[in-house]
C-alpha cells in the first residue's frame, strides 16, 4: 500500500501543497496542532508528515514520540514567515551523529 505525504501549518504556507498532490491540514493552534500529529502518525497513512517550523516547534513533545520509528518522517519546513534555521540545524545534529563531526556548515 502506497502511503501519502501531509503537510500541517498555516493556511497560506502550505496551500500550495494541495496543487502537488499532498494532503494538506491546516492548522495553527498548537493543542490541535499535537492531536493531529498524533491522529496522521497513528494513522498509518503517510510515510512523511511536514510540519511548519513554527508548529514544529510548538508540537516538540508529541514529535518526540514518533522519533524513533522509521515512518512517518516529520520534516520542518518554513512557513511564511520564512525560514528559522530548525531545519538545517537538525541536518547538521544529524551529519555530527552520523559522522562524529559537522562537515557540512562547519559550525
């Protein structure tokens, strides 16, 4: 069974997804930002979930949960507001773990 992609975040940075093919799932409360989360990752559904940064941020306790399991994979992107650095911050996290040094932005 194939699986999707959802997008969660504001109303205005993620309803360009919909013309891609994504689910997307406005939202920008942060209680019913974790419910949802929780509700897409549960669900089975989709292999990857994008959240906004600025939900990202605000759902990090529920995210957590979901760590550790290979899907779904939850990506912060920008929203709007534009762009805060969560996600290359977690790339480098990532390329430090993996490699034992940050090779990429050197930081």
């Amino acid at each position: 069974m194939a699986k999707n992609i959802a997008v969660i975040g504001d109303s205005e940075s993620i309803k360009g997804f919909c013309a891609i093919g994504l689910d997307i799932f406005p939202c920008t409360d942060s209680d019913k930002a974790q419910h949802l989360l929780r509700r897409l990752a549960d669900s089975d559904n989709y292999a990857v979930i994008y959240l906004t940064e600025e939900l990202f941020e605000l759902v990090e306790k529920e995210r957590k949960r979901y760590e550790e399991k290979l899907t779904p994979a939850i990506i912060p992107i920008p929203g709007v507001k534009g762009n805060s650095g969560i996600g290359t911050k977690r790339l480098s996290s990532f390329v430090e773990q993996a490699v034992g040094s940050d090779i990429i932005f050197n930081d």
